[in-house]
C-alpha cells in the first residue's frame, strides 16, 4: 500500500513538470529534471515547502565495457 506521504513526494516533483518515480523502499522517491537546473531549483523549493528534504545525486559511467557482444545485461 502507498502511503499518503510517498504520493505527496511524487506530486510535489510533478509540479515542478520533474518525473518521479518510488524507490521500492518507501520512504523516497527518485526525481529527474530533464529541463535542467532552474527545474532543480524550483523542486528543491516545492521539496522544502512540503517538508521534505532533497539529495542530489550525480550518475557515474558504468565500469564495464560495453560491446556488441558484452551487453550491459
């Protein structure tokens, strides 16, 4: 069952026009702002203003090689 405050997570990304989506583990969501770091901004601030807090985190290249004959899975 989702709780109410999950859906207010994913509501406050999604007012911002950021996409979310639950972690699985409840308690947090993953957003992403594809319109760059004023959408960042204003997520943070629609964060704040629900009571919620906001990590940012940086994506790091895979370490494997990827190849037509080594797919990634």
């Amino acid at each position: 069952m989702i709780g109410t405050v999950n859906i207010k997570m994913v509501e406050a990304a999604r007012s911002v026009g950021a996409a979310a989506k639950f972690t699985g583990s409840g308690g947090a969501v993953v957003a992403l702002c594809p319109d760059g770091e004023a959408q960042v901004l204003l997520l943070e601030k629609a964060c704040r203003d629900a009571g919620f807090l906001v990590q940012r985190i940086q994506v790091a290249p895979s370490p494997l090689p990827l190849t037509e004959g080594n797919p990634p899975f």
